[in-house]
C-alpha cells in the first residue's frame, strides 16, 4: 500500500518535539507500505530552517525507509502571530506544489494543526489519478483552541473564515481521525461529522525508546542537577503553555533548596521566562533549551517527577499531552496542570500522578511538595503508570491500529497488500 503523509511539523532528523509521525511512518515503510512525507523546512521548537534547504522549493530527501519531500516554509514562523500565519500560507502553497510527488498513492492523511493542511490533503484527494482516500487527523481543535487561548479573536473575520473551513474539511474528508475521545465529542456535538466517520487514535510513548533507566545518568551530571528532586517540564515555550506559572511555583519552593525545576524546550517565550527568572532571583528554575529527541529518554530518566501544564482554559479540558505518556512509560511520576480527559486518565485511570489547578501556583507547589516527600508514593505512581502505558497506550500498537484503519479505507487487506 502506498501511503502519503502531509504534516508541516513533521521532525527534521535530530530535532526534538513531537516524533509521533516520524514514528508511525517508520513502523508502516517496515510493514512493507511505501511512505511519502510532504513536510515543513522549519523546526517549530526553534523557529529556524537549516541552510540547507534554503533557496529550493522542494528538497527530497530519506528518513529511514521513509521518502520526504521537505517544502519551503517562510522564516517568519517565530515572528510574531502574522509571521506564524504567514509561514502557515506558506507550506500550503509550498505543500500543493509538492502533492504531484506523491504519485498514485493508495490513501492520504493530512494531519492538522495547522488547519489549512485541509487545503493539500483535499487536492491530493481529488487529483491524484489514484483517488486516494483522505484522512483528516486532528491533534487539535482549530480555530477554537486560538480563540480561547487569545490569539484570534472570537467574531474576527478570519476565525470565521476558519471555521468555515474547518467544517467544510470535516465534511470532505473521507475519515476523520482524533487524538482524544473529547474531540470526538465536540466535533459529534456540532454536527460536522457522525460518530461514525471519527475513529480514535491517541498519542502514545514509543517503548522501545522510552523505558526506565538509573536516575543518576549523564544527562543529570551534564546539567548539573546533583543530588536534587528535579521536576521536568519538557516541551514548547509558547503562550499556551503558560509556563510562567512554573516560575511562579519555584518563587513559593524558594526556601526548598533541594528542589528544582527543569525546563527542557523552546518556543518564542523562553527568554522571556529566563530573564523573569532572573530578575527574580530565582536559582530554583532552570531553562536549558532544547534537547535532542534522541537523548529524551535520558533526559526523562534523570527527573524525579515529570511535568505537564497549559493554560487555564475550556479548550485544553480535551487534550492528551504526549508527554505524559513518555513521563509513564519511564515509570515517572506526572504533575499535572491541565484539567479535563488528561486528568481522567493521569490521575483516575492510570493512578499516575497528582493533579494541580493550572495556572495556580500555590496549588503547583503543595503538589511538588507532596511528591518530593514521598519517595514511596512516587514509586507507586511511577509503577502505576508503566503498567497503563504497556497495556493501552504503546505507540506500536496504536500505529498498527492506525495502519489497519487505512488499509480498510484503502480496500485493502493485509493478506492482499504489505
């Protein structure tokens, strides 16, 4: 089966952030399916786009098994909002010029956000000589989350304009895939699109990747941790994550010397949360930049608690964060500022950590405080949390569910096709 793949954030080799197509997109070119990825030239944790593909609309290139066609993105992604929605127009016209290569591919899948990708997941539908089926993954809802974060307004003509093709996508796409059981929810709800079209497909850990491992390790050496309970927020620094609410924390654990906090990451509000650190005074919070996604699993492994928080907002009561799963399936504890389906399954299902109202500080804390005294609840959390991760959330098999999902939009059967 020949599969094609259009994913703006799709990583560029060694970069960190969210490697969930890089994954499942290996796991399927193993299975004997022939993959093309149609994909962003800019790393979204950094906003910069290496020399290399600069000056070349399309640059072709292997991923493992896996073809890439990295299309052109403008360098105005960490610009500001019209910068971001300027490189967001960007890949789509970069990104159409780009499905000719796909060929005659058996099915599509365009997965959003950025909601525009509807734009050349429905072209690659409908032009190529194939007629290859059209999923649409959606791993956030837009333009609803910009709204309730602040970054479109609510009436504005172009959140209007969004919405509109957010429903024409729903009703255009052949199937609709989600990572979350809200999103399917919320989408049923408004009426743009049955229960029957939407199949559940969650973020998961890779557990060949991510694994318990000794806590004293080289990355704990490297960045200094020492012998400190260190809690681990990994992941992007960007309005909606809210993290000033981690320095706020580490102003009320100021007197707790033998507690830190880790920041690994980046995005456009790292800087400014370092200065405000230090102005503060602060040497209990640390920002150390982004990591290698090869080295996560160390770096993970040397933090006694793992970190998850968003902003307080309705919008984020439905989402999983991936990194939660990677946090579990290292057997470590969660802190965990979000409320919502993560909650339900954090803190009711899996048992795996304490939960703390998002952007309350003094709520931060108590947890932190609660979990650093506790060396035996963490261990029980931890334990709790591998075992959820190993029975329902391995990234193995939700790509092989995935897979499956495809090759049955496709007409296809394992037996008839790799």
């Amino acid at each position: 089966m020949k599969i094609g793949i259009i994913h703006q954030y799709y990583l560029l080799p060694g970069a960190s952030g969210g490697s969930r197509f890089n994954e499942m997109a290996a796991q399927w070119a193993a299975a004997g399916c022939e993959v093309t990825v149609i994909a962003g030239t800019v790393d979204y944790a950094t906003g910069r786009s290496p020399e290399k593909y600069h000056g070349r609309l399309l640059t072709e290139e292997m991923d493992g098994d896996v073809r890439v066609v990295r299309c052109d993105v403008p360098s105005s992604y960490t610009k500001g909002y019209l910068g971001r929605m300027w490189a967001f127009l960007g890949f789509v016209f970069s990104s159409t010029a780009a499905v000719r290569k796909l060929g005659d591919v058996d099915v599509v899948v365009a997965t959003s956000p950025p909601l525009i990708t509807a734009l050349p997941g429905y072209l690659a539908s409908r032009t190529r000589r194939s007629r290859p089926r059209w999923v649409f993954e959606i791993r956030d809802l837009w333009p609803e989350s910009a709204v309730t974060t602040g970054v479109l307004g609510e009436k504005s003509l172009l959140t209007r304009m969004l919405y509109r093709l957010e429903a024409w996508a729903y009703r255009q796409a052949d199937h609709i895939t989600v990572l979350t059981p809200a999103f399917t929810n919320d989408i049923v709800e408004r009426g743009l699109a049955a229960e029957a079209k939407i199949s559940l497909m969650p973020n998961g850990a890779d557990l060949r990747l991510f694994s318990p491992a000794e806590r004293h390790n080289t990355v704990r050496r490297e960045l200094d941790w020492g012998d400190r309970f260190v809690v681990m927020y990994a992941g992007a620094h960007g309005k909606a994550n809210a993290l000033d609410q981690l320095v706020h924390t580490a102003e009320l654990l100021r007197e707790r010397e033998d507690i830190l906090i880790a920041c690994v990451g980046d995005g456009p509000e790292r800087s400014r949360l370092a200065d405000e650190a230090a102005a503060k005074g602060l040497t209990n919070i640390v920002f150390h930049g982004a990591m290698p996604k090869a080295r996560m699993p160390e770096v993970v492994n040397a933090c006694d608690v793992g970190a998850a928080v968003l902003q307080q907002n309705k919008t984020f009561l439905t989402v999983y964060p991936n990194k939660v799963f990677d946090y579990m399936a290292c057997s470590r504890p969660v802190l965990l500022g979000i409320d919502g389906v993560a909650r339900e399954l954090v803190c009711d299902q899996a048992e795996a950590g304490l939960f703390a109202e998002p952007e309350n500080a003094a709520a931060l804390a108590a947890a932190i405080t609660t979990l650093a005294d506790d060396p035996e609840l963490c261990r029980a959390q931890g334990e709790r949390g591998l075992a959820w991760v190993r029975q329902n959330a391995s990234r193995e098999g939700i790509g092989q569910r995935y897979l499956e999902l495809l090759r049955s939009l496709a007409g296809r059967s394992p037996e008839r096709t790799p």
